[in-house]
C-alpha cells in the first residue's frame, strides 16, 4: 500500500500551511466565532463557535466542505457544536492562551481518521509551575453520523512536556509527516515522524540553539511552502528573538540557524522580537510583525533570494506599520494573499497582503481590507497547518497496443492518473501525452518517494481511418440524407466498401481508392465493412435518426420587473440550435434560458429551434411585466427649526392599489407634493406605504428632526438726535448659553451702542443652529430737511413749501421768511404747526420762478441753525 499527499512532490511539494490549489483549507475558524470561506475564491466570513484567543486549527474534506475546528481544548463539527468528547481535551487545564495551540493532521492510511495535537501551558499534576504540555488525540469523521467523535481511547495522550508554544507539521518525503516543538530543555527541536506505523514516540532531535531553560517560553514556528526553511519567533526568556533555519523534510531536521537582527548577523544588541510569520507563496519572500524601538508594531519583508544572509538582511523593507499591540498571526491563504488578524484595539478587522511575491510596498499591504460583522472578533490567532494523505494503489502497468490502423494518433495516459510529477522520455510531463508516429514510449512517475511507476507503451501505426461525414438533408417522413467515407490523408490504398442497413441488406458495394458515399437514405442504422489487401478490416456503424422539431417551453406568464422568469425548455429530441427572443431585443442561444425584463409590458417569446438539416420549428409563450414598484419619501429636508416648512414630494410607480400614510400628526389628504409646518419642537417619524399586485409592497421612511427658535426682541423703534448719550440695544429676552449673536454692523456681541440713525437687526443663532431676527429703526431727530421744488397747484401734491423736518421730533423753535428776486417778503412764519407757504402772496398766485428762503431753528439738544437757500416754483 502507498501513500499520497495532496500536495506536489519534490519540488513541486509544498509545506503543509500552504496547500494552494487543494481544498482542505477552504474554511479557516478562528478567534471569537469568527470564520473565512474562501470557497467561492474570495474570504466571505461565517459564524463558528470557536473561542480562542490565539492557536487554532480546523479543516475541510477535498471538496472544501467544513469538517471541524478546535482551539486544542474543544473540538466542534461544521454544525459549530462541541463534539461528543471533544471538550476538555487536555484535562482540567482548560482553553490555553497558546500561539499554536492545535495542530490537525489525517491519519496515514485512513480516510476518516485525524490527530489532534494541541499545546498547553500546564497540566493538572503536581510539578514546575509552568510545564508546557503536548497532547493529542483521535477524531474519527465515521462516527456520530458523518458529525465526527472524539475516540475516548487513546484521548488525551500526553506526547512530550517541558516545551514551550511552537508547534508546526510540515511533509515528510516518505509518505509520513514530521510534527515539530521546542523543548524548554537543552535539547533544541524534536521532530516526531508520522506515518501508516503511526506516531514515532522517538523524535529526531535537531540541536540547534541549545538551551536548558524550564521558563515558559511564547512563540510560534512556520515552514515554507517549499519545505526548505523555518522561521522561528520567540518573545521572552534566554532563546529571545527571531531565527530563520533550513530544513531537511527527508530527515525532520533543522539546521543552519540564522538570529535576524537589524543590522547584521554579528550584532548582539539589535534582538528583534514579534508574533506573525509568513512565507509568500513562491518562497522568496518572508514576512513578519516586528516590534520596533519606537514601540510600534512594523510589517518587515525580506528577499531569501538575495545570495547572502547579510543581504537578506539588508532587503528588508517595510510594508506598513501600526500602533503597539495591534499585531496578530499571519496565514497564507487558498487564493494565493497573506491575510493577518490585528488583536487590539480593532479585533474586528482582518489586513491583506495582496502580491506577496512580489517585491517591498508593491506586495499591496492593504489595512482594515476585510471588516468582520457583529459578533466576531479575531483575536491574535489564525488555523495552523494541517496534512492529508491518501491511500494508492501501488500495481506496476506496462501497456502494448500494436496494429493500429486507420488511425493518425492516439493518446497515451498514465495507468493512474491521480499522481502527480508525470515525466515522459521526451521530457514532456502530465499523465497524458498525444503520439503520431510508432516506437516505444516510457512515463515515470512517483507516490511520495514510496516507490516510482515506470510504464513501456509500445505504439505502431498503420494507416489512419477514413473519415465517415453525413450529409442530412431529410426533415420528418423524407429519405434525402447522403453519408460520404473519405479515406485518411495520404492514404492511396485501394478499399473495398460494403454498405449495408440494419437488416443486413447489401446497399452498395464499390471498390474505390478516393472513398464512396451512400445517398437517398432516411433514419435507420447502418454499417459499412472497409477491407484492404494489406490486410486492413474494420467495420464503421452510423446511425441516423429522424429529427423531432417540436419546439415547446413553459414560463411564468406574470411576473414583476427585474424578477427573473426562468424558461423550461420542452422541445422534442433533435433539436440543437435554439433562438430565443424575448420580445424585448434580447436573445439567447441557450437551451433554458433565465432572462430579466428590465421594462415593463406584455412580450410575446419566440423559440425557434432546428436541426442541422434544417428542419425549423417555432413556439409562442406571453409574459405579462409589471413594473418594479418604487416609493421614495423625498422632504426637501429632514432637519428644520419651528415654524420653518418641509416639502414631501412622495414619487411612485403608478397603479398603486393604495397609498398609506403613517405619522405622529396625522394622515394628510394631499399626496403628491405635501407641505408641512412644525409648531413644536421635536423628532417626528413619516412612514408611506404603497401596495403594488403583483409585485410587493413597498415602504419609504424618514424621520424630521424640528429644532426650537432662539428668543429675540430689541424693542419700539425710537428717535436719536445728534449729541445725545448713545443708545444701547440688546436683546430683551433671556438667550441660552451657546447663542451666536450677529448684528446688522457686523458686532457679535450681546448688546451694542448706536448713535446714527438707521434700521438695526440682530440674528440670534441657537447651538442647533436656528435662527431668529428682530429690528429697530432709530430715527434721526434735531434737523430740517428743506426741499428746492414745490408745485402749488391744488393737486394735493407737495402743494406747500415746507421744512419736512418738522415732521420729525427734536426742534423748539422756528422761524422761516421767503423773498422774491427782488428781495421783497412774500411769506413769513414761526408756527411750527404751520402748512407752510401756498405759493401765494396777499391772496394771490405768484409767478412760477426761482424764490429765496432763510430758516432760522433750535433744537432740544441746545443747538441752532440758520438754512439759507432757493425753491422753485412751478404750476
């Protein structure tokens, strides 16, 4: 019996972490229910019932469906619930904060069958106080109906204690696995052989870094794809920093350890220490979450393709950075991205690295790029590796194929063709391989270093078989189909050609080197028997049936827009070239088609199907479209203050069976637009409801949200005359604390002082930001506003002349005298109630003309003033 990986062999084997292209990583469970399904090629994250702060481990079957998960404690199925004995796996210690916590891997030989190895801080026994213990434990899938069970024998089997965190499996090169820890005593890394034998209880010792320390010691450890290397991180005690190894899968032993620093290889005081580790898939790259001496966490990558250690030191770039305490594990994953959890304080977020392979910040670091939904968090963690082996067959095959004639190639293929790393003679690889000419050709191939497979074929042509083509030109009930044989290229034998029906009557019979047809021929089976000289016989069957044309499908016949209405096509056999039209210029050459109507209306489909005679038929189906309800509220705000308006403008799709209107102040008669106006201050919820046949209801919302107005008053307009103490206004009502005062002069202060006439406001602007404006207009008093023109003609328009002061407050004495041109007194007076001069003079009209004047007044602020000046008259 041999064994196979899902992985490739060699150097195309990959390391256990990183089984691209294979499925039993599709579905990662980590942190706190947290999920990623990669099954459809992108992480899409899933609820799960795992709690674990760091290490985990879970795993899929080859078709990538889930089959179970486990933080090293508890182990649950794909239904999230806790296996039957799957808790407490590793006694009464509980769930351990532990950096690789569990590792799963299948039994070798068995297709049910998985160990469980998980690490643990201590165990319940008397000892050290810190004791860091490795279980494992048998799950078989077999059991509990599919669901899997934990086998109580031999459950929680003690391995090894006195290790500290790390804990990896990478593939052997013998069908077996090598599961890897640290031991905390001087004795370095203990590889134990997995195999069909089973756990080796003997590990390889690998004595690298040798230091005998019973102090707990935290990390993790990762292989690269290609086997070849380890990255080992370790955070505390005397093995402090981070080491880089190559490895030997032959041998499970590490060697050659490397201490990256920041600087050089010699240095010992440029330790850097970190948590998350990754290999980028081609192998070139590593990755890792570093601390650095500002106490921020960095995202480093190095070049392992640079010839020297001091130069891959030297490579490294950063490729993000972040605040302390936000770094996590790193994962590759199916797709070929680096994705890394970031525990604190954002544990909801998930960061990628996008091109691993590809060199410093074009790698496309991307942060925060998956957000997980409510109810997950991630924790440090991400799964560790799991392996899979599968049982092969292990028969030798030689293959002998001789005599072939009437053919120009054939293809050869491996005897199984579920291995891997073909090599044919020709340096060609692949299972399979297309021969023209005859000879002896030889494919090797290997099952996991377990053996290899050497296979002979041994190939000879003659001349390759002539070719049979039909003709069809018979619908139902005709006999018009022709069925020609043509003899293969280059061919110039002389065949002899028999045909004959399913009766076995002789319809022909010809003797041809150019080959023959049969004509006038309707359904039947037929044979033609070739022969040659050269010793070439083979018999040629052909079947042709009558075409059934009868186009027919059925589909819904109402259905809303956008819905999609799925054709079921009906049509009798025969019938391979189907033209769909839906009636609404779109088309299709499927046989059952799916097809959305994107418009409203009643359309008429068509199908139309043939045969390649052709033999046509066509079908009618009508689909009534109703169109795709829509509502939309649309306020022309959503925010206002008291007593400003909101406009509803409801927009929907006609034939509404009904309207409804739901809201705190009542139901409105108008529908289509609706004013409002709020009185009150508050948040006021407006719900409309349209009912739509046949498609759904449909419902828009939206809340108003109604601020209160600032109080505001300046009070009674007033006078001022010039010299007077300066008025002061303020707002006469009570503000609140936060109004934003803005006065007509610009002054954003509570009060302010004037001493000109003039209209003055104040804005008031509450913290909600509403807005109230009262005004005061301050006349101007203690002046004498004489007009140049007046016309006393009796229309009751400035028919007197007249200081229009005096209609103003302020003056205490008056006297006023007007003289013609030759400086006689036409009018005189000091009545401050006084009409003024009626353009007369001793009862009579004057003439139009130029008229001087002399004021003379005093005022209430103590001031006198003298006006002299002209008036014209005019009728």
């Amino acid at each position: 019996m041999l064994l196979r990986g899902t992985c490739l062999y060699c150097l195309l084997m990959t390391a256990c972490h990183a089984l691209y292209g294979q499925k039993e990583e599709n579905m990662w469970a980590f942190g706190y229910n947290a999920g990623l399904d990669f099954s459809s090629g992108s992480p899409v994250p899933f609820f799960t019932g795992i709690e674990q702060l760091e290490g985990c481990a879970s795993i899929c079957d080859a078709t990538g469906q889930l089959l179970f998960y486990t933080n090293g404690a508890h182990v649950w199925d794909r239904r999230h619930q806790v296996m039957p004995n799957g808790s407490l796996l590793q006694g009464s210690q509980g769930v351990s904060s532990v950096g690789q916590a569990a590792v799963i891997a299948r039994v070798p030989g068995s297709n049910s069958r998985y160990y469980l190895f998980s690490v643990t801080h201590s165990i319940d026994s008397p000892g050290p106080a810190i004791k860091a213990t490795l279980f494992h434990s048998i799950i078989d899938m077999s059991l509990n109906g599919g669901w899997g069970d934990v086998l109580t024998m031999p459950q929680k089997t003690l391995l090894r204690d006195h290790i500290n965190e790390e804990m990896t499996i990478v593939y052997g090169n013998q069908c077996n696995y090598w599961l890897i820890v640290r031991s905390l005593k001087a004795e370095g890394y203990q590889s134990y052989e997995i195999s069909a034998a089973g756990i080796n209880p003997v590990p390889v010792v690998s004595p690298v870094d040798t230091t005998s320390s019973l102090t707990a010691m935290t990390g993790m450890i990762k292989a690269s794809p290609d086997r070849t290397k380890i990255v080992s991180l370790c955070r505390n005690g005397p093995m402090k920093g981070i080491r880089l190894y190559s490895f030997d899968p032959g041998t499970g032993r590490l060697s050659d350890p490397k201490r990256i620093t920041r600087s050089t290889p010699a240095a010992t005081d440029t330790t850097v220490y970190g948590y998350g580790a990754c290999f980028s898939p081609d192998n070139s790259k590593l990755y890792l979450d570093i601390l650095n001496d500002l106490l921020q966490n960095e995202i480093v990558q190095y070049d392992l393709g640079r010839p020297t250690f001091t130069e891959i030191l030297a490579s490294q770039t950063r490729v993000a950075y972040r605040p302390r305490n936000m770094s996590g594990d790193m994962k590759a994953g199916p797709d070929g991205k680096i994705y890394q959890t970031s525990a604190y304080p954002a544990d909801t977020v998930i960061h990628v690295i996008h091109s691993p392979d590809l060199p410093g910040t074009a790698c496309g670091y991307e942060e925060n790029a998956i957000r997980l939904p409510a109810g997950m968090r991630s924790g440090y963690g991400l799964p560790n590796a799991v392996c899979v082996v599968e049982v092969l067959d292990d028969t030798l095959t030689i293959y002998r194929d001789t005599g072939l004639c009437f053919r120009d190639s054939i293809v050869l293929q491996a005897n199984d063709i579920s291995g891997m790393d073909y090599m044919w003679d020709d340096g060609t690889t692949g299972p399979y391989r297309t021969v023209t000419t005859s000879g002896i050709y030889t494919i090797i191939y290997p099952y996991w270093g377990c053996t290899y497979r050497v296979e002979h074929i041994y190939v000879r042509f003659s001349a390759g078989l002539p070719a049979l083509s039909v003709q069809q030109q018979s619908c139902r009930g005709e006999a018009k189909d022709i069925v020609r044989i043509t003899p293969f290229p280059g061919d110039t034998t002389i065949y002899t050609y028999r045909w004959h029906d399913n009766a076995g009557n002789l319809l022909r019979n010809v003797t041809s080197r150019t080959g023959d047809e049969l004509g006038d021929i309707g359904a039947g089976s037929y044979q033609v028997h070739l022969h040659s000289t050269e010793g070439c016989d083979t018999m040629l069957f052909f079947t042709l049936t009558e075409p059934d044309y009868n186009a027919s499908f059925i589909g819904d016949t109402v259905i809303c827009q956008y819905a999609p209405v799925s054709f079921t096509n009906t049509s009798t056999n025969d019938l391979s070239d189907f033209r769909w039209d839906f009636g609404d210029g779109n088309t299709s050459a499927q046989f059952s088609p799916e097809h959305t109507y994107d418009q409203p209306g009643v359309y008429r489909v068509r199908l139309t199907a043939s045969n390649p005679i052709p033999c046509n038929d066509t079908f009618y189906h009508t689909v009534t479209v109703d169109s795709l309800p829509y509502l939309y509220l649309n306020p022309d705000r959503d925010r206002l203050c008291v007593g400003e308006t909101v406009m509803f403008r409801p927009v929907y799709r006609p034939g509404t069976d009904s309207l409804v209107w739901e809201w705190r102040e009542g139901q409105p008669d108008q529908v289509m637009p609706f004013v409002y106006s709020f009185v009150s201050p508050g948040t006021y919820p407006v719900t409309v409801t349209a009912t739509y046949s046949p498609c759904r209801d449909t419902s828009a919302s939206d809340t108003m949200y109604v601020a209160p107005l600032p109080l505001v008053e300046l009070g009674s307009d007033t006078f001022y005359c010039p010299g007077e103490v300066p008025l002061r206004l303020v707002n006469l009502k009570v503000g609140k604390e936060g109004d934003q005062y803005h006065w007509s002069n610009g002054a954003h202060t509570a009060a302010i002082t004037v001493k000109d006439p003039g209209t003055y406001w104040l804005q008031v602007i509450s913290d909600n930001e509403c807005a109230a404006t009262d005004s005061v207009t301050i006349h101007r008093s203690c002046f004498i506003d004489l007009p140049n023109v007046f016309t006393p003609n009796g229309d009751g328009t400035n028919d007197y002349f007249f200081p229009r002061g005096l209609l103003t407050h302020g003056m205490t004495s008056f006297h006023m005298q007007v003289f013609n041109r030759w400086g006689q007194l036409v009018y005189e007076s000091r009545n401050l109630a006084d009409k003024g001069w009626d353009g007369r003079f001793n009862g009579d009209p004057v003439q139009e003309g130029v008229y001087v004047y002399q004021v003379s007044a005093g005022f209430r602020n103590g001031t006198a003033e003298r006006y002299r000046g002209n008036v014209t008259l005019l009728r």
